[in-house]
C-alpha cells in the first residue's frame, strides 16, 4: 500500500465520527475546572469561598478565549466555570464540535495555567440552543446557580469556622430553606444582600466600542479612531434587564 492509499484508508477512522453543529443553532460553550476544589483548597490555598487572585485569572482567561480566533458575543463567568456565546453565523472550523472543545479546552488550560503559575486544566462542551429564548435560559440559569453557589458556601465556611467537621456543615446546610440560610449567615454577621454582586451573580464580559483619541505627527492634527474593547460587568443586572442586555449582543 503507497501512501496515499494508506492516507485514505486511515483518515475514514479519523473522520467518521466528526460531528458539526448544525446551522441556524446557537452555540455555548461551557468551561469548566478539572478538579478545581482540590486545586483551589490543598495546591493553592485560596481564600473561601471567594479569592480575589482566582476571580482575577478567571478573568483574565475569560478575555483571552474572546481575542483567541473565536467570534465570542458574551462571555460569564462564575465559580470555576466560563460561557461563551458564539456569533449566530460562527462557521469557524466548519462548526467542528471536535475543534470548539480540544482548542477552547487548551487555550483556557494554557492561559489560566500561567495566570496562576501552577497547572490547571479545564474540560469544555457545546450546548446547542436552537432559540434565542433558550440562550436567555441558559445565561439565566448559570446566574441562578452562581447565587446558590454563593449562599450555599458562605454558610459551609460560617459553619467550618465554627470548627464544624466538614460533614456535619453539609448536613446542616443540605436541610435549610433559602431564608433560613440568610438568617444562618446573619448570625454570623453576614447579611447575603450586601455582598458584592460578583459574587452572587457572576461576572460578565461584552464588547464596546470606545474613541481613542491620537495624535497625527503630519498633520500635527489629533485624530479620532474607534476600537473595540472588552468591557468587564461586576453588576450584572437581574431577570428582565438581564435578558434585556444579553438580547443587545445578539447578531440577529
Ligand atoms: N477557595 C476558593 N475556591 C473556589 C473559588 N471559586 C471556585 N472555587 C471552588 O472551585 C470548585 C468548583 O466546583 P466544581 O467544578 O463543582 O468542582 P471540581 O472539583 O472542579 O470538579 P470537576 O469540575 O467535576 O472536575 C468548588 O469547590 C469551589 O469551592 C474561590 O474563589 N475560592
Ligand atoms: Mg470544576
């Protein structure tokens, strides 16, 4: 057998699984943490349940997936996670599911790696959301676990710094309402309402357009150009103003 005919003969068991999202579909991508409650408590030793140097490389990941050969609309971010909203029309790599997850999957790896000078990694998924009502759901649920994440581990480490076992704090907080969880954080001098909203809502991430102001030598005249810049939301409004927002990104 030449060459070519072993190429051909081999790229049918490369190629036969190789699944494209169709069109007219919108993707989210979802990025994950590999195991970043052992990552964040035993290598790194952040501060709970927030750490500002983890939400910072968070961050910074989060811009460069955007600026990284991918037309991102939106992107979120919450816990260890990351979603992107690609354009309506993304055709980048003929919509190869393969691509999307291996490449986001490394870059993200790669970037938030040198973030934190320790090794990270991240799995990443597709979800197809065949109406924009459905990409309206999914931001909003992402928003809602962002805030029981928030609630639920303030009241672990209330209990944990009561020198509660780990355990028992899970059980404790597994058999509270919403409200009794407030009162339980209350006691311990928190009230939930006051938090900054990063923390119970998430982060999120559009671009702007924005003047920058130059200067022509020649002319000796200032010039005025128009970038695009990512803008960083710390207080991402609620429900209807969310969906509001996120429909002000839309390609379509
Ligand atoms: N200390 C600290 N931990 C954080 C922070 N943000 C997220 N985490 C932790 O990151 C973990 C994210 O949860 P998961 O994604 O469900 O857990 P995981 O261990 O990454 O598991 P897999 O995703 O299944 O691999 C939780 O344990 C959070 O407590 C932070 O700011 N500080
Ligand atoms: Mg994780």
């Amino acid at each position: 057998m030449n060459f070519d005919q072993l190429d051909q003969l081999m790229r049918v068991y490369e190629t036969s699984n190789d699944l494209a999202v169709l069109p007219n579909i919108w993707m989210v991508v979802r990025i994950d943490g590999r195991s970043f409650t052992r990552l964040t408590k035993d290598v790194m030793n952040y501060q709970r349940p927030f750490d500002q140097r983890f939400r910072d490389a968070m961050i910074s990941t989060v811009k460069h997936l955007m600026e990284c050969g991918f037309p991102v609309l939106y992107g979120y971010t919450q816990s260890d996670e990351i979603s992107l909203l690609l354009s309506y029309g993304c055709d980048v790599f003929g919509r190869k599911l393969r691509k999307y997850c291996s490449i986001l999957a490394g870059e993200s790896s790669g970037h938030f790696s040198l973030a934190i000078q320790q090794q990270a990694s991240f799995d990443c998924r597709i979800c197809q959301l065949p109406t924009d009502q459905l990409v309206h759901d999914y931001f909003r649920w992402r928003m809602e676990d962002a805030h029981r994440n928030a609630l639920n581990a303030y009241c672990y480490w209330s209990l944990r710094d009561q020198a509660l076992d780990p355990q028992t704090a899970h059980m404790q907080i597994a058999n509270l309402s919403v409200a009794q969880k407030n009162e339980l954080l209350f006691q311990h001098g928190i009230n939930f309402n006051d938090l900054v909203a990063w923390q119970k809502r998430g982060i999120g991430f559009y671009w702007q357009t924005v003047d920058l102001q130059g200067y022509n030598p020649q002319t000796q005249m200032p010039t005025l150009t128009k970038r695009r810049k990512i803008h960083v939301e710390f207080e991402l409004p609620q429900r209807e103003a969310y969906s509001n927002l996120l429909a002000s990104h839309f390609d379509r």
